[in-house]
C-alpha cells in the first residue's frame, strides 16, 4: 500500500477526489497526512473528518522560504509518505528542499504543460485564442512546472467561453486524472525512480492521458 502525503493551500476539492478514489478496493494507496501553509484551509478539515492525519505548517512573518520549507518537509516526513501530492499547494518550493528530499514529489497545474507555468492559466489560454486547455501532472523539481510530465486531461475551449466557465471544466477533469496517476504509481505501472519516467516497463516519452474511462493510456 503506498503511503501519500498531500500538499494543500485551499479548500481541497482534489484532496476530497483523492479521499473517495482511495477507498476502491483496488486503490492501491492510503492518504496519511494532510498539510498546509494555511491553518485555515479547508483541505485540513476534510483530512480531519477522513480520520486523515491534518496539520498546518505557516511561513512565519520574515521567514526564508527555505527555512520555511525545512520545517514544512520535517512534519511532513514523520509521516513516512512513499510519495508527496501537491494539489492545490501555491507557494514555491526552495530548491534547497528540493535537494535534500529522497521521497518523489508530484504536482497538479491547471494547463497542459509546458505552456502556461504559473499563474492565470485560464485566462492565458483564452487570451492565446487555444482551441484545447486542460490540466498536467508532473514531477516536482527545483525549475516552476517544468519537471517531467506524466499525464495529462484536455477540454476543448467552447466558443464564449471565459476563464471562470473554462477553470470549472478543468477542475472537473482534475479530479479524475490526479487520483487516476497516483493509482498507477500505487500499481507500479508509473515509476517514478528513472529518468525518464517508466509506465509499463518502457520510458515515457509523451505524457500519459486521461481516457474518457478515467484509465491512463500513452499519449501520442
């Protein structure tokens, strides 16, 4: 069973995803703690009422980001994670942390990466007149957004279409393709420890996507 941490600023609709996808039978991972930059996040409360193990773990005022990010990652390995789950976690990771940090680390980001690392991913894709958006998962490194992709869900733009109606859609294929990628990490299907990363035995050359079944299958 492997062991996850998740990583959360707010109200944590895809630590509620990842809840429900663990309890299949044949999940494959266990959520066994739940932290936040934010003492007020509503991630931490839903790890509270899942019996999930919940803490916050704020930037002082004047603190460095690195010493912020020791503190953070010492609570965080106590609870022996085999694999670290940024979804929705906004601050930057120092790459000091990143260095001394042996357990994989994942994140979730609302484009399809490369484009759009960042902020107001949306509304750049609208602005760029995209005919699809959608969302990534990838490979935490020190660089922001630019660790090996894994797997991605796409949503085509619709005509009209503004950056509240078009995060909405994305949101929802977020909640299926997070859980759907720590489910193959789970399986030993995605591993994690080559680079490039492995699914099934072979180099992921292009990031896996989500099919309309919520499996993972090679991208072209």
């Amino acid at each position: 069973m492997l062991r996850v941490a998740v990583l959360a600023s707010g109200r944590g609709s895809n630590l509620a995803a990842l809840i429900q996808a663990s309890r299949a039978p044949d999940a494959g991972y266990a959520l066994v703690g739940v932290f936040s930059d934010q003492p007020a996040a509503g991630a931490l409360t839903l790890a509270t009422e899942a019996g999930i193990e919940a803490a916050a773990v704020p930037r002082q005022p004047g603190e460095a980001r690195a010493r912020h990010d020791a503190r953070l990652f010492a609570r965080v390995l106590q609870v022996q994670p085999d694999l670290i789950v940024c979804a929705g976690y906004m601050r930057i990771i120092s790459a000091d942390a990143l260095a001394t940090l042996v357990t994989p680390m994942i994140n979730l980001h609302p484009s399809l990466l490369p484009l759009y690392p960042g902020l107001d991913t949306h509304a750049r894709a609208l602005a760029a007149a995209d005919a699809e958006h959608g969302c990534s998962v990838h490979v935490v490194t020190a660089e922001l957004d630019a660790g090996p992709l894994l797997a991605q869900a796409r949503v085509a733009i619709e005509p009209g279409d503004t950056a509240e109606r078009l995060a909405a859609r994305v949101l929802e294929r977020e909640h299926r393709l997070l859980p759907a990628t720590v489910a193959a990490i789970a399986r030993r299907r995605l591993d994690l420890s080559t680079t490039p990363p492995r699914f099934d035995g072979a180099p992921l050359r292009a990031p896996l996507r989500l099919t309309p079944g919520d499996a993972l299958e090679l991208g072209a």
